[in-house]
C-alpha cells in the first residue's frame, strides 16, 4: 500500500466519524435478513411444524399439498434458524425436510423487534470493546 | 479378472432406511457373486462394506462403498449407501452412475422415514426401483403389514413378484410368481408346494396385467391371449422398469442369504443394462454408453483409504478405459495418464487391464481433477455436473488452537473436496469460516475426520447473521480531525447530513438544520448498489471552494468503513461545508 498522504487520512478519519455520528442521531434501527423456508412434513406433524415456527419469530405465509405431504411456506429470520435442521427433524421423527432460500435484496431485510434491537446493540458494544 | 462387455453389465444402489439390512444385504451379494467365501456381519464389524473404524464403532454405513459381484456371467456393481439422510450424498453420487435402485425395505416395520425419503430421490433423480423386503426370518417380520404399507405408500406401481413361506425365525423360503417356482431357504428352485399354488396363480394374474401396461404389444397380446410368456412378463417389467412406472417387489433374508440369488438373478434378467443410456454434457450435447465411442469417464466419488491415500470412484461412460491410457479433463484442459485401473469390491482392489463402458472402477492420486469431474480423450465435452440438495445445515467453525488454523483450513477443504454436500466458506463479513453439509451429523462427522485423520481439534459453533442497519429520520453532523505531531500535519472537517432514501424518490434538497431554511446545491453525485441489494447515495454539495473536490471519495470511504457490522440500508449522505 502507498502511503496515505496527511490530508486525505484527515478527510478519512473526519467523513468517518461523522458519518457515525449523524447516522447515529437518525433513529438507526437494526435489519435482519429473512429466509424463505419451505417445510415438506407428514400432515401429521403440521400443528408441532407450525407452533415451532412461531417460537422462531416465523411467519407462514402459505400452505399447499405435494405428493401426500404439506408443504408449509414460511418466512423465518435467519437468527432463528441455527440447528434447525436437528430440531425438525427430532419434532417430526425425521420424517420431514425443509429447503431454505435467500436472495440478497434488500426487500429480504426486516426490522428487528425492539427488545432484540436493544440485546444486539449491547452485544456489539462489548464485541467491539473486545477487539478494540 | 476379466473386462465384461457394456451389455454385461449392471449398476445398482442399495438405499433405504437405516438398519434395513443394506449392508448385509450387500455381504450376501458379495458372497453370491464370488467375491468373498465367508460372510461377515454388522455385529462383528467385519462386512466389506462397512470397513471403517467411524462406521464400524457406530455399527452404521456413512460412505456409500462400491462392490461388485459375478452372477451368471453379468457383473453387477452394487453401492451400498447410508440409510441416513445426513449422509445422503453417497446415495445421489451413486445416481449418477447406476441405471436402478434396490431399496432395502425392514420387514418387521415396513416403510419407513428413510423408505420415503429415498424413495422421494429416486423420484427426484429419474431412478427405477426395485423393493427387496428383508428381515423376512426376523422373528418379528410382519409380510402382511408391509405389503399393505408398500401398496399405500406406492400405490398402482408396486407388484409384487414374491411372496414369502411362513416368515420368521422358520422361513421356509419364497415363492417367486415370474419364474413360478418356489425358492428355499437353501436357495434351491423347487416346484411351489401346493398349498401356495392358489396364491401364486393369483399373483401372477395381477403380475401379467402389469408387465403388459410395458408395452402396446404386450397389452395386445395379452388382451387376445390373456397369457405372456415368463420372458414376455420380464419384458413388460423392464420396460415398466425404466419408466419408473413399475416397481417389483421381492423378499430377502439378507443375513441368512435367503433369496438373495434369486434377487440376484432378477437384477441381470430385468433391471437395465448401461448399453445405451445417455448423459448430457455441460454444452448441451450428448455423450452415449457405447463400448465403440471414444472413452469418457466420470468421477463421482473420491475418498482417502487407508494404505492407499486418495481413491477415485469412476464410470466409463462411454468407450473402453484401458490401463495407461491418456486422458484430459475438458473443463481445464489437464491430462493425465492412467497407469493403473482397479475393479472394486469396498478395500478390496483388483487391478485389471480394461473397463467397458457402463462398468465401474477406481483409480489412486489423480492430479487432474477431484469429485464431480469428466476425463476423457481429447476433444470430448465434459459430462453434466452432479446435483445436490441446498445444504440444510450451518455452522461456524475455528482452529481450538489459533495455530493450528492453516492446518485446520488444509484438512477442511480436503474434506470438502471429497464430499461434494460439504462446503467450507471464509465469509469476509462475519469473519468467520462457515462449514454446511446435509445435517448436524454430517458436521459432527467432519469434526470426527479432523480429529482423527489430520490429528486437529476444531470448535463448532453458531455463525454470526449479517445484520444491517437502516435509518429513519433526517441527522446531521461534523467531525473535524486535527493533529499536529511532527511531520505534515492532518486537518479535515466534514459536515454532513444522512437522510433515509425512499425507493423511487428523488433526493430531497431542502431542509430545516438547526430551525434554518437551508438549501443543498448538488455538485455531484455518486450512487453505489452494495453488495446486498442496499444502495448509497452519496451527493457533495460542498460550498465554494472550500475544500479539494479531490477529497471526496477519501469522504466517502470514511463513510462507509464507519459502518463494518451494520450497514446502512439506502442511506442518502449529502457532504456539505
Ligand atoms: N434377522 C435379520 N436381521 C438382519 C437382516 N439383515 C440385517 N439384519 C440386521 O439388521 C441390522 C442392520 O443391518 P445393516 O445391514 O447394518 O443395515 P443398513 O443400515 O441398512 O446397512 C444389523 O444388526 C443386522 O444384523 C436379516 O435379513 N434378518
Ligand atoms: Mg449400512
């Protein structure tokens, strides 16, 4: 790298904060990403699939049938999703399998609810005192 | 051992779920097929498929293992592949290379989770099945309940060509209604006793109705008649067959070799040979099984073995593979001699001279291509890659010791390399390394391989979401940096203004600062798509000559750095002084 001349390290370190300070000051509000899950279940296990759902912030947008089995259409943030695989698979005896898409736009992007807001902003906080 | 020619020939994958009796299914067939003279069983963690200590300790395939056996004068290629859909992979590498499937059924629980799941991919990947039930000397077996199963769960196209004598610890053998003839548990071909002879004929009456949907002809003939011949009855199936529109059903007693010759023997009558079926190539053309067509092979399967370092599973595709010969990878243009060529049957490798068409084989320490790749004479095109579902399971993976983290990165991606459902990702967002297969014991098992083939230690744990952040009212701000120590000294001031961007709308100019009326001029305007779907919108609206306009993007990088965790979504920055 060449050496970055005073003036322009200058105009770096003066757009950067002030960047984070206005931005700061403009009602920030944290986004998440959302995936579409697509749950193919034994009808049996729609009613576990679904409460499950609702314990992840999902939202079941629509319901159809494929070759014998429901297949739920769901919207369910990312942050949710870890170990999903494990957990429908344990509620529904194995018997049903998900497919999880994601396109990077920002239509994808939800608001956080405020109480998850105010626990990621204080994780951030101690992250970045961390590495700091 | 002898090259048998591309009609000689058939592959197979035994799927099903877990504990069905795949692999001693797969040890019978061995026996069968002359390829070992003494069987081994799970329980003794002696099968020649499930031949390493992972599968062995938890008494459960987890690699789908290539073998082979000589039945009247065919060789059939068998993979017996985990019954796990974590383990998946083995199964739908192993489409790739067989013309039919035998799903092994649990005789005493009848379609199972694993029944459905696999059976669904068949589906999926155009595969015909033939239904083997095993367990049928179990003392719980239970012929009745799961014929009833197989008949809900696969409707109009099972048919049943066996029925078993007195299922249990007793078995007495099948009757088999295509041959009409009885099978005991000695695999001797006797006449059907009596007592069964109501049943059979009963049997064979539904049978020939369904062979006859394989053909017009076959319809006509037996409309006129109301008879096919046996032979015309193993037409009617093979054409019913390769239409996935018909699915046999035979019994087995895999651990007691019961019926297993007979299932065998089926397989070389009926089930499709290779001659003749087409692959499509990644250009859109055609590259058909042709023991005269210049040779292509594909490689659907590589794993490291003990004593031999790394294997490559192959089928000839098309042409004949003789040992030395000089191939090229179409997709990379390297080649490649193969000095020598094996017939597999799990550990067991035979070195032979030549491989037809449609046969299977491996090779040791390729150089010019992994998984998933075409080598073939020069001039061929690369044969279409294979498909794997989405990976159903993430996590974020390091080195339990930072030190050992490039040998932790070296390990991963030899692991991936041979698994085509594994991937290992370094996402510069998170800054984590992200590992996704089929499931969580998928993961846990390539934490198993770390630990005991590259001597590693790895933590799994919960990846990080790459949140953004957005903002919704109007604000404004100035920073100004000044230092002065020794050298050029640095000064820069910036004020500027952020305002959330409204899709559609153009950026507003007027606006209240500080209870003032103030008015922006655009001097310029840089508009950036971020990598995520966002946008910035960046205008300078610098007054006079305040500052160099040349600053602007030193600015703007400021800007956006600020932001490494969360980053705005459509923000508009107006820089003024
Ligand atoms: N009684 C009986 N047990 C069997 C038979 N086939 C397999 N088993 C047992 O079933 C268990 C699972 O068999 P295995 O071949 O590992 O099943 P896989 O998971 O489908 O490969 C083992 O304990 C076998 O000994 C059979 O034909 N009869
Ligand atoms: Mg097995």
């Amino acid at each position: 790298m060449h050496p970055v001349d005073s003036k322009e390290i200058a105009f770096i370190i003066a757009g950067r904060n002030a960047f984070k300070e206005a931005f700061k000051n403009a009602g920030p509000k944290i986004l998440e990403p959302i995936y579409n899950v697509d749950i193919i279940t034994p009808n049996e296990y729609v009613g576990p699939c679904m409460s499950d759902l609702n314990t992840r912030r999902g939202m079941i947008m629509n319901q159809d049938m494929d070759k014998g089995m429901t297949v739920l259409h769901a919207r369910v943030p990312l942050a949710e999703l870890y170990r999903y695989s494990t957990i429908l698979s344990s509620l529904t005896g194995g018997s049903a399998t998900f497919q999880m898409t994601f396109q990077m736009k920002f239509a994808e992007y939800v608001q956080v609810p405020a109480d998850v807001q105010t626990k990621l902003i204080a994780e951030y906080a101690a992250q970045e005192q961390e590495e700091d | 051992m002898k090259s048998y020619t591309t009609d000689k020939i058939r592959n197979v994958v035994l799927i099903g779920a877990s504990h069905s009796g795949k692999t001693m299914l797969s040890e019978a067939m061995l026996f069968e097929g002359k390829v070992i003279d003494r069987r081994g069983s799970v329980e003794e963690k002696n099968t020649v498929s499930d031949n390493t200590e992972f599968e062995q300790t938890n008494q459960k395939s987890i690699n789908a293992t290539p073998l082979y056996g000589e039945f009247n004068g065919c060789k059939i290629n068998f993979i017996d592949a985990p019954g796990s859909d974590d383990f998946s992979g083995g199964a739908l590498s192993a489409f790739k290379v067989v013309e039919s499937a035998v799903m092994v059924m649990n005789g005493t629980t009848g379609v199972e989770v694993g029944t459905t799941i696999f059976s669904r991919y068949a589906d999926q990947y155009g595969k015909p099945m033939v239904i083997a039930v095993n367990q049928m000397d179990h003392d719980k077996a239970n012929w009745e309940g799961v014929r009833h199963a197989i008949a809900e769960e696969f409707g109009k196209k099972a048919i049943i060509c066996q029925f078993p004598v007195n299922p249990g610890p007793g078995l007495e053998g099948f009757v088999d209604v295509i041959t009409m003839k009885f099978y005991n548990a000695k695999n001797e071909e006797l006449d059907i006793p009596a007592a069964y002879a109501d049943e059979a004929e009963e049997l064979r009456a539904e049978l020939m109705e369904k062979a006859a949907e394989g053909s017009d002809e076959l319809m006509e003939k037996f409309f006129e008649t109301m008879e096919l011949t046996t032979d015309e009855i193993r037409e009617g199936l093979r054409a019913g067959l390769v239409k996935c529109e018909t699915i046999p059903v035979f019994c087995v007693a895999a651990k007691a070799n019961i019926g297993v010759r007979r299932l065998m023997e089926f397989i070389v009558n009926v089930c499709p040979s290779p001659l003749g079926t087409v692959q499509k190539t990644v250009d859109g053309g055609e590259v058909r099984c042709n023991p005269a067509a210049p040779t292509s092979i594909f490689i659907y399967k590589t794993s490291v073995e003990q004593h031999l370092g790394e294997v490559s599973y192959f089928k000839v595709m098309s042409g004949t593979l003789n040992e030395g010969a000089d191939l090229v990878n179409p997709e990379t243009g390297n080649g490649e001699r193969l000095s020598a060529i094996y017939a597999v049957a799990g550990s067991k490798k035979e070195k032979v001279a030549s491989i037809s068409a449609g046969d299977i084989g491996c090779v040791m320490k390729l150089k010019a291509g992994k998984t998933d790749v075409t080598l073939a004479a020069p001039g061929q095109e690369a044969i279409e890659h294979m498909v794997f579902p989405d990976a159903k399971y993430r996590c974020a993976v390091k080195a339990v010791d930072k030190n050992d983290e490039a040998k932790v990165g070296d390990a991963l991606n030899k692991i991936a390399a041979q698994d085509p459902t594994i991937t290992v990702e370094y996402s510069k967002e998170l800054r984590q390394t992200i590992l996704s297969g089929m499931g969580e014991q998928h993961i846990n098992y390539v934490k198993w391989r770390v630990n005991n083939e590259f001597k590693q230690n790895i933590e799994l744990y919960a990846p990080k979401v790459p949140y953004r952040e957005t903002i919704t009212k109007i604000a404004t701000a100035q920073y100004r940096h000044k230092k002065q120590s020794g050298g050029a000294g640095q000064f820069g001031e910036v004020h500027l203004l952020v305002c959330p961007y409204i899709e559609g709308q153009e950026a507003p100019k007027n606006f209240k600062i500080d209870g003032k009326d103030t008015v922006f001029n655009f001097k310029s305007q840089d508009i950036t798509d971020l990598e995520w779907g966002g946008k910035l919108e960046f205008y300078n609206c610098v007054v006079g000559g305040s500052i160099d306009l040349g600053f602007m993007p030193q600015v703007q990088d400021g800007g956006r750095s600020a932001h490494r965790f969360l980053r705005p979504r459509h923000p508009r920055v107006c820089v003024r002084r």
